[in-house]
C-alpha cells in the first residue's frame, strides 16, 4: 500500500520538475530535481513515457532530455486538484 | 413516540433536501474513491465508505418520509393511519439511523485515527445497538450523532486552524452546520425546529459540494 502511495507522489514530483523547466531536463537533472535514486528515474520514467506522460528528446549538446506532454500537464492538475481535496479534509 | 415534525407545508420540501443532499453525498464519495484509486490511501477508501452510508441514509429517509406523508394525509380512518404510518416510519428509519451513525462514526474513526480492529468492532456494535435504542427515543439517535460529530468537527477545526485555505474553511464550516442540525434535532419542542434542522443540514451539505465544485475549478 504504502508503496503505490509513494509512487504517485514520486511521479507527481517527477512531472513537476519536468513542468517548471520546459525546455526538457536531463536524467541527472531530473534525479536531482525530483529528489530520486537513479534506479527509482529509470523504473519511474519507462511507465512515464509508455503512458505518454513525457516524451524523449535531444538537447543541445545531443544528450537525452525528457519533456513533459499535455497528458503528463493533465496528470499534474489532477494530482494537484486531489491534494486540496485531501487538504481539504485533512487525512 | 411522536413520529412526524414536519409542518405540512414544509412536508416533501424535506425529502428534497434528503436527496440533494444524497446526491452531494455520494459525489464527495466517488471523489474519495478516485483519491483512493490513485494514491492507495486507505483512508479515503473509508471515506468514501462514509459517504456511501450517508449516500443510502439519505435515499431510505427521503423514501420513508415521503411514504409516511403521504399516508397521513391519505383520507382514511385515523387509527389505520397511525397503525400505517407506524409500520412504514419504523422499518425505514431503523435502516436509516443505522446508516446515518455507521457513516459518522466512520467519519470519526478517520477523525480520531482509530486504528484497532477490536476498538473499531467494538465501536460498530454499541452504533447497531444504539440504533435499535434509537427507536424508543427520538433524541437519542440525534444525540449520539452530535456526540460522533463534535469529534468530526474539532478534527476539521484543528486541520482548518493548520493548513487555512478556502477548501478546509468550507470542510470545517459544512460539518460545524451539519452537528449544529443534529443538536437542533434533538431539542424538537416545535416544527419550527425540524425545518431549521433541515435547513442547515441541507446548507452543510450544500457546503461539502461547494468544496468539491471548488477543487474541480481549481
């Protein structure tokens, strides 16, 4: 339980760090940013861009970076609705 | 036992209210189940169990109550009346008051973070019990309703003193009303109290849905 808890926080945190930089970020960037172990980035971002959530793109120094799509934007507002309605109640 | 404490005039107006409020009910519940669905956390499973008790409370008591009114102002002999209205009052009610304590004593379960199986089953038998109770006296169903909301309420004023935004106020000030109802409910010395019972029932409910129209807009 407490594992797929934690999960959709971490995806949560993931997308918001991809969110505040548009532009992509790469996967040391984005480790940094959303505060995750390497392993956890990998196993994180595999399920993050087979749902479509993010997308893989080169940078200008022809490294990977990953950027956040529309859905992984609607993901964001719905986590974000549904942490003021848990506020809201305070469980 | 007295048994009707509606004025006729305000008699359907109340089962309206009993259903607006059921489908507020079952809305903040399916919005739980959706958290609970997403996140794992157990806690909004039972709320949304909570909300589904209160859901079919509601649903039985707008039922029962229509029903009972619409035999007592059926024009036939008084005793049968009362004989009728008696049987149809008394099956609903029990199944409503039953849920109605089940669905806050949920609430204050999720409220005091009441984590025992044994304490909780413990719980759920003096509710099933207090509900048969109930049937003799009136107040007392509301009494132990207050009594399970008073902790509801200090859990939402303390949360709302904490994180103080719009949504937790409106949380806070939904279940303040909803307690304030069931106190009104149990001092009924005129019809007068049963409609503002209602209506601040109803204005709680009412709140709960603003909270979540909010969040949505957010």
């Amino acid at each position: 339980m407490t594992k797929r808890r934690e999960k959709a926080e971490v995806l949560y945190d993931m997308l918001s760090a991809l969110w505040a930089d548009r532009r992509g970020l790469k996967p040391t960037h984005l480790i940094y940013k959303s505060n995750i172990s390497h392993v956890r980035l990998k196993k994180h971002i595999d399920e993050l861009l087979e749902n479509g959530m993010v997308k893989e793109g080169t940078g200008e120094g022809g490294h990977t970076v990953y950027k956040i799509t529309e859905k992984g934007i609607d993901f964001l507002k719905e986590f974000e609705r549904m942490r003021k309605f848990m506020d809201s109640f305070g469980l | 036992m007295h048994i009707i404490f509606s004025p006729i005039w305000f008699m359907g107006i109340d089962s309206i209210f009993e259903i607006l409020s059921a489908i507020i009910a079952i809305f903040v519940g399916f919005y739980a189940f959706k958290i609970y669905r997403s996140t794992r956390k157990k806690d909004f499973f039972y709320l949304f169990i909570a909300f589904a008790m209160l859901f079919f409370a509601f649903i039985v008591r707008s039922f029962t109550d229509l029903a009972a009114y619409s035999l007592f102002l059926e024009s036939i002999p008084i005793i049968t009346k009362i004989v009728q209205v008696q049987y149809v009052y008394y099956t609903g009610i029990y199944t409503y008051q039953l849920l109605t304590l089940l669905g806050y004593l949920t609430l204050a379960i999720l409220a005091l973070k009441i984590r025992g199986r044994r304490v909780i089953s413990l719980l759920v038998m003096f509710v099933i019990i207090s509900s048969v109770m109930s049937l003799v006296s009136y107040s007392a169903f509301h009494m132990i309703a207050a009594v399970m909301l008073s902790y509801v309420v200090l859990h939402f004023y303390e949360n709302c003193s904490r994180k103080f935004c719009k949504n937790s106020l409106l949380v806070f000030v939904s279940f303040l009303l909803i307690f304030l109802s069931q106190v009104i409910f149990i001092f009924i010395f005129h019809t007068w109290f049963y409609v503002l019972g209602q209506v601040l029932q109803f204005l709680g409910y009412f709140l709960l849905l603003a909270n979540l129209i909010l969040v949505y807009r957010s």
